[in-house]
C-alpha cells in the first residue's frame, strides 16, 4: 500500500478537493494524508492569539468568519442533502470545540485544540466526498495512533503498535484517510508535529505499516537545483539520495519538512515529490541511491545568528569546546554550523529566544562577538566523488561575497557558506552561473 500526502494547497478548494478524489481513484489501495486547506491554519493561530491577548471578542468574530467559509464549502463540495448534512455536522462539531476554548483562562493545552480542528474538518470533509462518490473509504484519527515523546520526538514504536490496532478495527476500504500535522504527547493531550508537519506524519506512517512508496503531494513538480523565487532558470532534479534531501531539506529547502527522510530511510521506502496541479509530471524520487556526482541543488536557510567565542584558554587546552557546547544543550539550543581555530570557535544557530541567556553564559569563557540577519548557503551533491580542489572552486564562484563561515567536510554530501542576508540572492546566482550551470 501507497502511503499519500497533499498539503493545504492541493485540498485549498472545493475544485481541488474534487481533482484529489479523481487522482488517488487509480484502483490501487491507499493511506491518504491530508493537511488542512490552505489558509485555515494561519486563521485558527490568529484565534489562538486573540485568545492568548485575551481579545475574545474578536476571537469569536473570526471563528464567526471561518465557519460561514466552511458552510460555503459544504454547500458546494456535496451534491446530496444527506452528504451536505453530515458535511455540516462536521463543520459544526470542529467550530463548537473551538468555541468552547474562549471560556475561562486561555492555555498551551487550549491552543493545541484548536490549532487541530483545520486537519479534523479537511478529512472529515473529505472522506464525506469519497463516500458520495461510491468509493469504499475508512476515516482512521491520526489522535488514535500518532504519539510524541516528552522530548517532543515521534514515537515510531508507539505509532507502529496503535495503527496495526486502528487500521484492523477499521476493516478492509479501499482508501483510508487521515490527518497530518496532529498528534498526541506523552499525557495524551492534543499536540502537533510542528508546521509542515503532515510531511513527517506521512513518512511516520509509511514506516509503520511498511509502505510501498510515501508520496508528497504539493504545488511544484519536485526539487529544484536553486531557489526559483530568486533564481532565474531553475531545473527539477529527477532523482536524489536520502542523504542529499536531508541536506537540502534541513538547510532550507521548503518543499519537505527536515525530519520526513528519517523514517524512510531507516525502512528504506522511496519518496516520491508530485505537484498536485501537474500529476503527469515525473517528480522528484528519493532513494538510497545516489544518482552521479558533483553538485545536485542548492538551498539557503535564513534566520540565522552566528556566535564566535574568542579565548586564550582554548591554546592547547582540552574539554573548552565540551563547556561551549553544554550551554547550548543546557538551553536547548540546536547548532547548524561550527568552524574552530586554536584560540576561537564561531558557530551558528537559528533559535535565538535563549540567545541572551547563551551569551551571557559564553561570557566566562571569553569574548563573545554576535552576528545576526545571516543566512547559510547549502549546496548538495556528491561532493566527495567531486574531483579534488572543490572548495576552490566554491570560493572562486562566490568571489567578492564577504563569506562568514565555511563548513566543508563533515558531510560527503554538502559545502556550506555562511554569508550575511544582503547577500543571499546573489550568492544563490553566483552558484547557479559558475556552478550548476557547468
């Protein structure tokens, strides 16, 4: 069985809805993941945030707005009254629940309940349409069976046990449809894979029941080998390794969220991108395997705030970089990049709400230096197999862009450049003129 997922975009409108149902009936069994459409999560966090300001009066008037756009959406997506009933009755349910979160004290636990309701009426929606349309369908809840740990990670064990339960108390369908995004925590409380992360819950699945093939369905045919928003004549990549993705998605690039690989690659269960509006198209596929060497794509990461902490302490002395680096585990602070020298070490991070708390720590070690508005440059390929003398010509290519940072060797698959946001459209196409082009 296909494991398939379409974002908000691909399920955006009555029209999309209805192009998704024609594309998935192939005759072939499968597990449909579904985001919310599109606009509907930023509309529930903006709910969410009247609440957390405690301006309920236009929290309700909001959800006032958001239900008369689904009853809308009811009345043209459903041809019979009894269809439109149980459409409504969906609509309901989910926009009484939100309502119900505008009483009393607003809370973390409230926001979670609220920010769920966007993938409950999209599925509920949806598998209401497939059934209209004779197709034999099963709605299983994501809240059933998706679990994350105290540390916020997917529980792939847990997820794994509750959905070989859910998937055969649901008996035999033809398709099954679910939520991406939403989960349970630790406490059985409704939480969420983060933004973007219905791609993640559709890999988690994959790897669960063993899928043939995880398919991400969204609004362009696949990877590109640069930023199109910046970069003139971009080119899809045809095929790249799971190792590749992981670069390109964890370092910027938007179309996959940075932990979908993982599970796949450990199950080794292929990855196909597909574009929604264009489904002849090829996509990109993702494997195991790489497909030749040398440069594949580039990707940029913005947000970025470089640390450089300067000590004589560090001159030929051990367990300096073991104290830097408790600090930011301390403060639960990933790092993106790291360059040392004998009395200097600079790296980056892109989470900056303990940033004052983190200097104030590096401070008793030495002079600390700030950089923020940074963005790091990720190009991907098979840079080992590249003829030697590569980092050469990265710094030939980027020539007169002041570069902050380089990281070029703890991966075989990427070189990256630190350099400051000014700069990133024209480092991307300095990459894609010197590089990508040869």
């Amino acid at each position: 069985m296909k494991v398939l997922k379409f974002g908000g975009t691909s399920v955006g409108s009555v029209e999309n809805m209805n192009a998704v149902m024609q594309l998935i009936a192939d005759g072939e069994k499968k597990l449909v993941v579904l985001s919310a459409m599109a606009g509907t999560t930023n509309a529930l966090v903006e709910i969410a945030d009247y609440l957390h300001k405690k301006n309920k009066d236009v929290a309700r008037s909001h959800i006032a707005k958001l239900e008369a756009k689904y009853k809308e959406v009811v009345s043209e997506l459903f041809q019979a009254e009894p269809r439109k009933l149980e459409g409504q009755k969906i609509v309901k349910k989910s926009i009484d629940t939100i309502r119900k979160q505008t009483s009393g004290a607003f809370s973390a636990t409230k926001e979670q309940i609220i920010l769920a309701q966007g993938e409950l009426i999209s599925t509920g929606l949806f598998t209401q349409l497939m059934l209209e349309n004779g197709y034999k369908t099963k709605l299983i809840p994501a809240l059933d069976f998706m679990r994350i740990d105290a540390d916020k990670a997917a529980d792939l064990n847990a997820i794994t046990t509750n959905i070989e339960k859910v998937l055969e108390e649901a008996g035999e369908a033809d398709f099954y449809i679910t939520q991406g995004f939403i989960c349970r925590n630790e406490q059985g409380e409704i939480d969420n894979l983060q933004r973007g992360g219905s791609d993640y819950t559709a890999s988690l699945i994959g790897a669960a029941i063993n899928a043939e093939e995880i398919q991400i369905w969204t609004d362009i045919d696949g990877f590109h080998n640069n930023d199109p928003r910046y970069v003139s004549n971009t080119k899809k990549i045809e095929q790249l390794s799971f190792n590749e993705t992981a670069e390109l998605a964890y370092f910027g690039a938007k179309i996959l969220h940075p932990q979908t690989v993982l599970p796949a690659r450990l199950h080794n269960i292929p990855v196909r991108l597909k574009n929604t509006m264009n489904p002849t198209d090829s996509g990109t596929l993702i494997t195991s395997e790489t497909s030749g060497s040398g440069i594949k794509a580039v990707a940029a990461k913005d947000g970025i705030t470089a640390i450089k902490i300067r000590s004589d302490r560090m001159l030929m002395a051990y367990g300096f970089l073991k104290s830097v680096f408790e600090i930011f585990e301390f403060f639960k602070t990933p790092i993106d990049m790291i360059s040392t020298s004998e009395v200097a070490v600079s790296l980056t991070i892109d989470n900056t709400s303990k940033l004052k708390d983190i200097v104030t720590e590096l401070k008793e070690y030495g002079e600390v230096q700030v950089d923020e508005d940074q963005t790091i440059i990720c190009i991907v390929g098979d840079i080992i197999a590249e003829e030697r003398g590569f980092a050469g010509k990265v710094f030939d290519a980027l020539e007169g862009i002041p570069i902050r940072m380089i990281s070029y060797g703890g991966s075989r698959y990427n070189i990256s450049v630190l350099v400051p946001t000014t700069f990133k459209q024209k480092t991307l196409q300095a990459i894609s003129d010197n590089l990508l082009e040869s």
